[in-house]
C-alpha cells in the first residue's frame, strides 16, 4: 500500500507489517503499507508495525521488544489479550455513528454498539484499537 496523495486518515487502528490492515474508517483492507511525505495524513490512537507516527494517542510499536500481544499473529488472530496495549488505547469520539441500526433500537446517533465479534464495542469506558473489543473474562462472568 502506497499514499502518495490524497488524504487518508487512520483512527483506532493497527496496520501491521504484510497482514491486514483492520478499521472502521477510510482505509480498505491492504496487504502493504507506505507513507510518502506528499501524502495528507492524520493517525491517531493507532498502532502501525514498526512506527511511532505523529498524531495523538498512537501506540509506539519502535519499542524493543514491543508485542501488541494479539491472540495469535500467526494466525492473523488480533483479538488481545490481557495486558495488551490496545486496550482502552482508542478514542471513543472517532467511532461511527450506528447508522444501520446494528441493535435495532431505533438509535441510529449513537455510537456503534458492536466489534466484529457483536461484543460491546466499548468495554470499560474506552474502545480499544483494532476491531475487537477486549474482554475480561473475570469481570465479564462476575466472580470467579
Ligand atoms: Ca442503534
Ligand atoms: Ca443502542
Ligand atoms: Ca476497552
């Protein structure tokens, strides 16, 4: 994937190295992914492979060491797991609205209700970054 023109933005995303590209924005899934300086950009609460963009609240993946800890990256498996640093990493005010009614309430201003899952897309307060929503399973289930 290539930008370089236009204006693209990326918000509560990851864009990890040769594997999908997952959002709820602009972007459609691609397979690479490569910023030229003539591109507009605005990345925030995202996190990309390799990078620590400029933007607010992006996660920076240049630490040594960094491990989003996804479920499996092998397996392009990105729900996470306890203790990633997605979690609760998003900003809620770049959700779309629930235009089509996903809950069917009648509700169509509010934010949208689910992850790719048709969990909770909000979970403790914060949306985390990437399409799915973390769950603790502790508290999910009440006491253990
Ligand atoms: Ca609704
Ligand atoms: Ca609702
Ligand atoms: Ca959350």
């Amino acid at each position: 994937m290539l930008f370089s023109g236009g204006a693209f933005t990326v918000a509560n995303s990851i864009l990890w190295g040769n594997s999908k590209i997952i959002q709820f924005n602009s972007l459609e899934e691609q397979s690479e992914f490569e910023l030229q300086t003539s591109a507009l950009v605005s990345i925030n609460n995202s996190l990309i492979k390799k990078q620590n963009p400029t933007g607010a609240g992006n996660v920076d993946a240049t630490v040594i060491g960094f491990d989003p800890l996804f479920v499996s990256q092998i397996g392009q498996n990105y729900h996470l797991l306890a203790g990633s640093p997605l979690i609760n990493s998003g900003n809620n005010s770049f959700l779309p609205v629930d235009t089509y009614d996903l809950d069917n309430d009648g509700d169509v201003l509010e934010l949208i209700p689910f992850d790719l899952d048709g969990s909770n897309r909000i979970s403790i307060g914060i949306v985390d970054i990437g399409p799915y929503e973390f769950i603790d399973e502790v508290f999910f289930n009440g006491f253990e």
